[in-house]
C-alpha cells in the first residue's frame, strides 16, 4: 500500500473521476530526486475525487528533492492532496505552475490535522480558484512550519457565481486554518 518513488519521471498522466493524477498511494508515499509534470485528477461531480494532480495519499507523504510542474487538478490540491490526520513533508524541492480549477491549495492541500513540514521549497505561480477559501500555493488545516523557502507569482482566484458577486480567493501563498 506505500509507494516510494526514486530517480522517477511521470508526465502526462490523468486520473479520471480519482485522486492523485500520477500516484495514489493507499499508505505513505515518498519521492525523491523525482520529476511529476503536467498531469491531472478529474472529476465531474463534487467530492475527494479529482484533487492532487501530481500526488495523493491516505498516509504520509514525502517529496525530497524533486519538481512538481503544471498540475492540475478539478478540485483540491493542484500538485499534492495530503489526507486528514496524516503528515506532509517537503524539502529541497521546487513546485511550479501548478491549479486547482475549483478548490483549495494552487499547489498543495493538506486536509483537518496534516501536520506540514516544508523547508527550502519554491512555490512558483500556483494558482488556486476557489469558490470559498483559497491557498494560491498552499492550503493547510493542521500545523504548518515553514522555514527557508521562497513564494513567488502564487495567486488564490475569486470564482464569480453571478455577474453581480464573486467569492472565495483568500491567501494569495498561503491559507492556513490550523497553526
């Protein structure tokens, strides 16, 4: 049920009605030295399917020393979706250009409790459209520490639901609701 991932390239890849673009992991999901670039999690209805469009896990996840690059997913967690209770740690990596089209955290999204751990990582011009909260480049609802990393170009998006009134989009880098 864990997967770790070395030295490793997924481009391209799309899970339809799913989570987890180019992996998902049943148990803890560690990367590192690994390449994720243009892939996506879809989903049509509304729910958990459809986030993390590089990356999702029910256990810990780790990303070491790699690059997360224009992904996308419909709903949370453009690049990541770390799931609730659990634990997320990112170093030495760089996360670009990744989306969330309807959901929160352009880049990551770490669910109720996900303790978060993230050290000399770039955040590059994610971009979360929100129709309620928002987290251009991270959405946390547990603890967060962050230490030596850069956020540059994020952005969380208003998502327009009458010509007349717009909602969402708050945390242009970062939305916390947790510590």
């Amino acid at each position: 049920a864990s997967v770790e991932l070395v030295d490793v390239m997924v481009r391209n890849s799309t899970a339809t009605s799913g989570r987890g673009g180019a992996v998902f992991a049943q148990g803890d999901l560690r990367a590192v030295r690994s390449r994720f670039e243009s892939n996506a999690a879809t989903e049509r209805g509304v729910g958990s399917r459809g986030s993390g469009g590089a990356l999702a896990a029910l256990g810990d996840i780790s990303v070491i020393d790699s690059e997360l690059s224009n992904n996308s997913a419909t709903y949370d967690g453009g690049a990541v979706v770390a799931g609730s209770g659990r634990s997320l740690v990112m170093e030495g990596s760089t996360i670009t250009a990744n989306v969330s089209h309807f959901g929160r955290g352009g880049a990551v999204f770490a669910g109720a409790n996900v303790t978060v751990s993230i050290s000399d990582t770039v955040f590059d011009s994610n971009v979360a459209a929100a129709a309620s909260i928002g987290g251009g480049a991270i959405y946390a609802d547990g603890v967060i520490t962050i230490a030596e990393s850069r956020f540059v170009a994020n952005e969380a998006r208003s998502i327009e639901v009458a010509s007349y009134l717009s909602t969402g989009g708050g945390g242009g880098a970062i939305y916390s609701e947790g510590q």
